[in-house]
C-alpha cells in the first residue's frame, strides 16, 4: 500500500498569521519551476547564476528574498484535485516565503520559512473550510508502507490574530475571536500507487492533529466517537 502526505492548515474566519518551519521540501518550489519561475532553492553546488531579481541557487548569492503568493487557489470550480473551493466566496489568503537565494539550509531536507495571513467569514456547517495552505511531502513518495521504519518530521508554528507573524501561539485570543482552524498531517494510502497520490481517489485517509480551534475545525465523524478498535 502506497502512502502520500501533506501537512494542512484548515478552516479560516479571522486573519491569522501562521509562522511555520516545516523540514521537508514544499510544493511551492516543484510549483514554481513548472511555472517557468526560479527555484526556491537548489544544491548549492549544482545551482546556476540567475538574472534579474534572484538567483537559482547560486552559492555566491547571500541575499534573503521575500514573496508573496495570494489566492492561488481561490475560485476553483470544478472541483481541483479532490477539493471543492468554494466559488466567488468573501475573504483572501497570502503566503509569505522567505528564502535563501545560495540554497544553503542547515540540512537538505530543510524548507523556507513561511506565514500565512487570511481572512475569511463563517462558512456554512456542511462545508466550513475555506482554504488550507498546506506543505506536501514530494520527495519519495508515495512509498510502501512496508518499507517504512520511522517517519522524522521535525517543525514548529505558532497562530496569532492580527497582520504579523506570532511569536507564540494566543489560544485565549483564537478563543476569543472565534476562530475555526487546525493544525495536521494528512496522509492517503491505497494499494494503488498513483490513486495514493490523488486524494480524492485514496481509499483511506489518516490525519494527526497537532492543534485545533473551533468546532468547524474538528475530524470528521469526531461526534461518533470511535466505531471499532483492535
């Protein structure tokens, strides 16, 4: 059985900074060079010069470069890989990511930092999720579950209320302001590879949650409890 994961930030109301350091290489770099866009980072011993604004991993290049990506997702409709975006609905999302342009992190696997700003209204309660930034798991996967003797993830982030990055997370203040959001690793597995990757197709989906605020935000079928254990 093939497994694929993803980390997720679900279910918006409020803007909410979302500051996370993920070890894992994100999708936005596999997204960016299939746009004809720079790399976010590279070997830096295999990386090129680049022109213009950034360089493409070039070790000589010591600066640090901000972006910012705003609904890139917003307004799908059909339905996208699996997901259903809600069409024309109010509120934004951005994603900031800092990143080194000489590619040089502290470990291969390493990711940019990046926060996640967004604003949302209460959704109705038969589909309350707006939009989850996500960081997925591109290298090696999907892998037989057979295969595999230890998963090492190592992260941190924080949730906030307001336009900044948190330097700690305010559960009295998310409390406060109502929100709905969370904070998790989605895994699919299937006993068909390429159905793995599709998680509209996967036949079992496995999450661990990490944090959760509201009750928008909660595990299908939590109110059922548990149905059956072994």
């Amino acid at each position: 059985m093939g497994l694929n994961f993803r980390w997720l930030v679900n279910a918006g109301l409020l803007i909410l900074p979302v500051g996370t350091t993920i070890g894992v290489l994100i999708g936005v770099d596999s997204h960016r060079q299939a746009t004809g866009q720079e790399p976010i980072f590279n070997n830096p011993g295999t990386g090129t010069p680049g022109t213009g604004s950034g360089g493409n991993g070039n070790k000589n290049d010591d600066r640090v470069t901000s972006k910012v990506y705003c609904d890139k997702q917003v307004g799908v409709n059909p339905p996208s890989s699996g997901v259903e975006y809600i069409y024309g609905t109010d509120g934004a999302m951005c994603m900031n990511v800092t990143s080194f342009n000489n590619g040089t992190y502290s470990t291969p696997s390493m990711a940019p930092p990046f926060t996640v700003t967004w604003s949302y209204p209460p959704g109705p309660a038969t589909q309350p999720v707006h939009a989850y930034p996500n960081v997925q798991v591109k290298t090696s996967i999907p892998i037989l579950l057979s295969t595999i003797k230890t998963i090492a993830l190592s992260t941190s982030w924080t949730y906030g209320v307001g336009n900044t990055a948190a330097a700690k997370t305010d559960e009295a203040a998310m409390i406060a302001n109502a929100a709905n959001t969370n904070v998790a690793i989605d895994m699919f597995l299937d006993s068909d590879q390429k159905a793995a990757e599709n998680s509209s197709k996967a036949s079992y989906e496995v999450m661990v949650w990490f944090a959760t605020f509201g009750s928008a935000a909660e595990p299908i079928g939590l109110i059922a409890g548990s149905v059956a254990s072994e």
